[in-house]
C-alpha cells in the first residue's frame, strides 16, 4: 500500500468517524441542549468559513495591482519585434 492510500484511508475513516459522532451528538445529545450548541456551532463555522473565504478573495483583489493594458503590452511587443527584425537584418547584411 502507497503512503497516498494509507492517508486516503486514514481521511476516509475520520470522516466516517466524525460523521457518525455528528449524528449522535444531534439526534441523542447526552445532554439536555446539546444539539443546539452543536448546531449552533456548525452554523457558526459554516457562515465565518465562506465569509473568511470571500474576505480573502476581496483582501487578494483590492491589493494586487491591476494588470497593464493591452494597449502598452502590444507596443512592448512591436519593440521587441522591431530590435529582432533590425538584429536579423544586421546579420544578413554582414553575411552577404
């Protein structure tokens, strides 16, 4: 067995662990009210999980600097060209 397998096979059984201790928790709390604070508690996660989420999205969008426009791309591009086009020249020049 790979060590990939072997940590499949550990995430699987966790999983399945957890799950079934999820359920238990919910549906036959050893307490009375335990299932509203674990839900409250996965509700929880879930909202600040997808919200940390889109905070970071916003945070990565309003830092990055925007990117040039195609505009001055393209005239970097036709230098290029341009001092490849000279330097081919040169060269047949000084062959001929």
């Amino acid at each position: 067995m790979s060590r990939d397998q072997v940590i499949g096979s550990g995430l699987l059984a966790a999983s399945l662990i957890i799950i079934i201790a999820y359920i238990w928790l919910v549906f036959f709390p050893p307490m009375h009210g335990a299932d509203i604070l674990i839900l409250k508690l996965t509700g929880t996660v879930a909202v600040a999980g997808i919200f940390a989420i889109l905070g970071w999205i916003g945070y990565t969008l309003a830092t990055t600097p925007p990117p040039k426009p195609i505009e001055e791309i393209e005239k970097e591009i036709e230098k290029e060209l341009e001092k490849v086009q000279e330097k081919t020249q040169e060269g047949q020049n000084t062959c001929s």
